[in-house]
C-alpha cells in the first residue's frame, strides 16, 4: 500500500502494536472535575495557584504504572508533558511553572519514560498547543478568563508570537533532553472558530510548517498525530470509533478513547466503561484498520485509581488469550457475519463473535478456503459445516457461549 504525504517509513510499530495507554495528568487531577475545571468554571490564575502550591503525589510510582500497561498488554504510551493549563510535568528551563516548583520537587516526566522503557513500550508526548497559563497566550472564547471584560481589556498587549517561541523551544527541550521519543502527539487546533470578538488557532498561530521541521531535524523516526493543522499525520478521532474504511486502503489512524468520558481524573463521574465494552472497542478499531489508544487520567496522590485498574485488568486478560487476534492484525477484505468482527494477519483471519449466536454462524465467500478453525482461547476445534449456495461456509458453534469476553475464532485460510 502507497503511504500518503506525511508519514515517515518507520510506522511499523504502530500497525503492529495497535493499542496504547493515554495518561492525563496534571494540577486538574487536584479538583478531581476534568481536565477542563479551569476553563469550565472560569477559574482565574490566581485562584488556580492553590493547586500548584499544594501538588504532591507522594504515592507516584511510575514502574507500577509501567507494569499496570504492560500486563493489560498495551506496547506503547503517550503522556501530557502539559496540558491547556500550561503545567509542566518536567524541569524546563523556560518557565517556573512546573512540577520541581510544587511541593513534589521533581521532575515527574524523566522517570515516567524511563519505567515505560524498561518495561518494553514505545514512548510519546501529549503537548497542548494551548496555554492558559502563559502570560503571551491571548485570551479567546476558550481561556477561563473570557468573561471577564476588564481582563480581556487590560490583556490586549499579548502577543502569540512570543507565545509560539516559547512552544517551539519547550518542543526542542523534551525532544533533546529526553532520549527518544517515539511519537508526539500535538493538541490542537481550533482555526474555524469566531465568537466575534476573538477567533480560534491554527497553524499560523503555532508556525506548524516550523514546528513540525522541529520535531523531524530532532527525532527523525518520530511519529506525529494530526492536530497541527497541517493536513496530514497519524488520524485522531477522539470519543467516538470511526466507520469501517476500504479494504486494501492505507491507514493510519488510533481511536483516542476514555474509560468514563473524563481525560483527567474525575472523581464523582460514574459514567464507567465496562471491560467488555472496552475489549469491544479495541477489537472495532483494529478490525477497521486502526489502533486504540485508552486514557487513564491518574489521581492528584499519583496512584492510577481502582477502577481504571480493574478494567486494565481485564482487558489484560483478554489480551493474554486472544493477543494473536490483535497485534500485527489489521483489516480484512471479507465482510464478516452479523455482530461480529474480522482481524486478519496473512492466511489467519479472526472472527470476534460480539452477540453469541445458536449453534451455526454462516461466513460469507469462505466456502473451499477454510482448512482449519479453532476457539483460540483454548486451541479447540471448530468443526466446519456445510457449503451453502457455493459460497458461503458455515461453522458449528457450541450452544454454551465460551467464558470470555469475546469468543474468538482463529480460521486458517488456504
């Protein structure tokens, strides 16, 4: 398949690992009320100091973090250096607002990456493009202070153009200072919006034609998203899982996703996925030729909350049993039956069965190209049943529907 402008060649990692861990993590994890709190609740900067003075995360172990992903059989991760908030997770050299200021008094990004290394992932940085913090930043229709009029009056005077500076040399800071980095993941443009008096951002803002020459002369091999209004990198949909494409196109897309709606830790949100739904969500992406990348927004004590590990659990579980059904898998050419889901790899094709069905599921243009088929949970076979119309080749299911999440079928092609 052709690659399209805008990708390097060194994507085969991605197509092959195909499910991610996203860490949200900031001051925001203080509120406990979405990463958003302060532009939501329009809290001024000098009210939202209080959580700089006060951010502690005694119980930040980033090995057990590293392992929570790798045992839920995750091969990569991506992890805010800053969010829209302007704090920075590392000791950069460019402002004060940073985690070695807070009450932790340290850099919380280098042991992160490290821990994730060790434990055998690919490695990525989430870095917004916005900055409330930023005294060059101008006030528009999402800062926290729009509403308040004297302010934006009195703020007039910021100029983007310092602001962009400054982003362009925290980029080369992370990207020079932090080994290698596999994946930088921008956050994100905004040009077609106007609220009348301020418009939104784009990539004349952030010099994205620099920025993204930036990051390639730092890291050559690196991976970019698309959230630079340039057109092109790795496609982002976030909150939503897209439509299948067509077989034999090129591809390269993740599904950025959360476990309850929430990106930064949300105390009181109950809005949970369960394991099902997630283990669903990842079969979906990869049978359409994507990855899925899932959030965990971790607390302000720096412990991944409990219920973020159950389902990263569970998810392992399935994982460890039906792995083979999703790394190095991608889209098939065959449509498969009613509630179900192919993946394939080479002359392996799986079928993930979403709703059990009563003892036969027909597969349509598989008649004469199965020579074999088994549960692969458990490797026992799965008898083929007759040919119908010429074409289509139907299988014998038990009627107990198998004890896992999502029953797989490997079929072997000829």
């Amino acid at each position: 398949m052709t690659q399209p402008e805008g990708f390097n060649s060194n994507i085969e990692w991605f197509v092959r690992d195909r499910f991610g861990l996203f860490i949200h993590w900031g001051l925001y994890a203080m509120p406990g009320r979405h990463e958003w709190v302060k532009s939501r609740e329009r809290i001024p900067d000098e009210v939202y100091q209080k959580y700089f003075r006060h951010f502690d995360p005694d119980l930040f172990d980033p090995g057990a973090w590293a392992r929570a992903a790798r045992n839920a059989g995750m091969k990569y991760m991506v992890v805010t250096s800053k969010h829209h908030e302007g704090f920075c997770l590392w000791d950069s050299q460019l402002t004060d607002y940073k985690a070695t200021n807070t009450p932790a008094r340290r850099d919380l990004l280098r042991p992160l990456l490290d821990a994730f290394r060790a434990e055998g992932l690919k490695v990525g940085l989430y870095h917004s493009l916005i900055d409330w913090h930023h005294p060059d930043f101008p006030i528009d229709g999402l800062h926290p202070q729009r509403d308040d009029e004297a302010f934006r009056e009195r703020e007039q005077g910021r100029d983007i153009r310092r602001y962009t500076e400054y982003l362009h040399a925290q980029v080369r800071e992370l990207l020079t200072g932090y080994g290698r980095i596999d994946y930088m993941w921008f956050d994100f443009s905004y040009a077609g919006r106007d609220w009348g008096w301020s418009k939104g951002k784009g990539r004349e803002d952030w010099q994205s034609d620099k920025l993204e020459a930036l990051v390639r002369q730092l890291q050559p091999h690196i991976l970019l998203n698309d959230r630079l209004d340039l057109g092109r990198g790795i496609r982002t949909p976030e909150q939503y899982q897209p439509r299948r494409g067509r077989p034999g196109e090129f591809q390269l897309w993740e599904a950025c996703q959360t476990m309850n709606g929430s990106w930064g830790y949300d105390r009181d949100n109950l809005d949970w996925k369960p394991v099902d739904l997630l283990v669903r969500m990842l079969i979906d992406s990869v049978s359409k030729g994507g990855n899925l990348l899932l959030n965990v927004g971790p607390t302000a004590r720096g412990e991944f909350d409990p219920r973020s590990l159950d389902r990263l659990e569970g998810l392992g579980r399935w994982l460890r049993l039906h792995g083979r059904s999703i790394y190095g898998c991608g889209m098939s050419e065959f449509a498969p039956p009613d509630d179900c889901r192919y993946t394939q790899n080479g002359n392996r094709l799986y079928l993930h069965i979403f709703a059990w069905p009563f003892k036969s599921l027909h597969l349509d243009d598989l008649a004469g190209r199965v020579a074999y088929a088994q549960f692969l949970h458990d490797g026992s076979e799965i008898r083929l049943g007759p040919v119908e119309d010429g074409r289509v080749q139907a299988i014998s299911l038990p009627v107990q529907r198998p004890d896992v999440t999502v029953p797989v079928v490997e079929i072997f092609l000829k």
